[in-house]
C-alpha cells in the first residue's frame, strides 16, 4: 500500500473512535491534531506546532494559570467539557485582574472514545475563545488504554496582562468593604447533578458556565477601585468567602435574604441535602468594593446580560477575623465554614 493509500484509509471520519495509535506520535497523532484540534482552533501561532509557543506581551505584569477537568457527565445542560476548560481558565486570568490572552490544551483521551463527541467538545471551547478574543496557541494530546480515564480529561493553561493598578488578589479585602455577587449562586453544580442523577424538573435548569471578562473589565477599566475578585467555583460561595476572609484576616458578614438562589436550584438542594452555598458555580465572581463605589458596580453589572442579577449580600468586618457569618432568614446567625470535602465530586 502507497503513503496516500494508507493516508485515504486512516482518514478521520466522525463515527470513527479514538484508537491507542491516536497517542503514538505518530501520523495517526499528526490526523487527530491537524483535522480536529488545528482544523478548529487554528492560528498562527498554535499553527506552527513547535515544542512551545512564541509570544510576545507588551506589559510586565503577567498572570499565568493551570487547571484539569474532570467533570461527570463530560456534556450537561447549558455547557459541556469543552466549554468548560475554556470558561475556567479564562475566569482564573480575570479574578487575577488580568486580561485574558492565550491558552494551552491538553486532552487525555480515552482508547474508543468518540470523534464526533471530541469535536463536538472542540467546537464548544472555540465558541468562548471567540467570544473571549483568546488564542489555543501550544498544547498536547495522549490517548489512554480504555478504562484508564473517563473518555475525557483536559488541562488549559492560561496566561494573561495584568491591568494596570488592578490587584484583585484575596488579602486585600478591607472593614468597610461591600461584598457583591454577579449572579444566581450554585446553577453549574445543580445542573450538572440533575442531569448525572436523572433528575427530572419542571423548567429547565442549565449551567452558568460562561467566561468573565466581558463583565468584569469595565468595573477594572472605568476607574472602579475593586480589592478582591473570587470566583466561586468547587465548594461555591462558602469556600470562596472563607477564603477572602481568612487571607485578609477580616470578618464577612452576609445575609441569607439577599443571596440569589434559583427555585430550581434550591429544590434540587433539598431533594439531595446539599447546601446551596457550597455549589458550584461557573460564571459568577464574589466583587469585594469599597461600600462608597458599590452603586457604580450594581450599575455596570447591571448593564450586562451576565449581570442582571447581580447583588449586594453582605459587608466586611474587623470581627471575627477569619470567619464568615450567614444572618438566616428567621433572625438567627451561623458560621459559614469552609466545606470539608467534595460534595459533588467530578463536578469541574
């Protein structure tokens, strides 16, 4: 057989699965990065496909970000995989007050797991890099032996420009400081379970994976003095909050009423016993403010479609340094604590 016949007979086709020889390195490898990877998320500096890439930034201030995701089931309503390495990385670079300029890719793929739902991920990742002006620009791909990963894994790095003056880090929240939310809290994590557990509701519940910077730059380039910037992701507005109260050695206090919950995400919080605080979520940040600027934050929130529901649910205290406390709707008080665990596991 001739290199073009061989060529014509390995040609990827979307029902075909990924084979172990798809990792090798060889030209299986060089057919899945050019006709999947190359072909969707292509530029000029991923299209050279050298060891690493070449980049040049124009600030010194350079934020530089990694995460993996393992997320069960790989597509849910509102997002998928795909969509979600892109979203997760590119909101890490924002809380950092950075602008959002390149990715790395990296795909641990499963021996049998199918081109078309490959692509399908691809295509969804593509879609924010557009949104978002980001380029994939290096990356790597390994297939496993089947039954060594759940069809999908992906790792993205991501690198950004820090904004001038912009230092949104967790220690500087500060007595006096508002606390706001952008958003219904907990709709990734209670989309995501809903549909791993079969969980049928009444109105349509999806994942509020999204990327950030569209919301958020105008508060860091209009002149709005921000101290901290948290997303809250695994253990959700808990862990987000313990963990800008603990860094900054400062107590947060917030109230349970002016928390934004959805209906549906609280019943399936209550069906499964979960706390609605711990959830996940994928396209909310916690914007700690001084409390003088917080109406000019509700305002530009406000003007975006990401931001309509954007709250103010509490304030930053002297006292107790460290801790977070919840007012409950019925006049009580209770310490918000860090979650101990995963909730939901493979939830991201």
């Amino acid at each position: 057989m001739n290199r073009q016949a061989f060529l014509n007979d390995v040609k990827m086709k979307n029902d075909q699965m990924i084979l172990l020889s798809h990792g090798g390195g060889g030209l299986r490898s060089k057919q899945l990065i050019n006709e999947v990877l190359v072909k969707r998320l292509g530029n000029p500096v991923l299209n050279m496909l050298d060891d690493g890439a070449l980049l040049t930034l124009d600030r010194k201030d350079i934020v530089f970000t990694t995460d993996s995701f393992v997320v069960r089931p790989l597509f849910f309503p509102g997002g998928d995989i795909g969509r979600l390495a892109a979203c997760g990385t590119i909101n890490d670079l924002v809380m950092m007050g950075a602008e959002p300029r390149y990715l790395s890719l990296g795909l641990i793929i499963e021996e049998g797991f199918s081109l078309r739902d490959l692509e399908r991920a691809v295509l969804s990742m593509r879609e924010i890099l557009d949104v978002a002006k980001v380029k994939i620009v290096t990356g790597d791909t390994k297939v496993v032996e089947k039954g060594a990963a759940a069809g999908l894994f992906i790792n993205t790095s991501g690198i950004g420009v820090r904004l001038a003056n912009a230092d949104t880090r967790v220690s500087n929240a500060r007595p006096g400081d508002v606390v706001v939310v952008t958003g219904t809290l907990g709709d990734h994590g209670a989309a995501v379970i809903s549909c791993r557990e079969g969980i049928n509701l009444d109105s349509k519940l999806e994942s509020d994976v999204a990327p950030l910077w569209g919301l958020i730059a105008p508060l860091l380039t209009q002149g709005t003095e921000l101290h901290c910037l948290r997303d809250p992701t695994r253990g959700g507005l808990a862990a987000a909050l313990c963990d800008i109260a603990e860094a900054s050695r400062v107590g947060i206090r917030v109230r349970e009423r002016e928390i934004p919950v959805r209906k549906e995400t609280l019943g399936v919080c209550r069906l499964l016993g979960l706390d609605p605080l711990n959830m996940a979520c994928e396209g909310r940040a916690v914007v700690v403010c001084p409390e003088r600027l917080c109406r000019d934050v509700l305002r530009m929130l406000h003007s975006h479609p990401m931001g309509g529901n954007a709250r103010a649910i509490g304030v930053v205290e002297e006292q107790p340094a460290g801790l977070v406390v919840l007012e409950t709707d019925v006049g009580g008080e209770r310490i918000v604590e860090m979650p101990m665990g995963d909730d939901l596991p493979r939830i991201c």
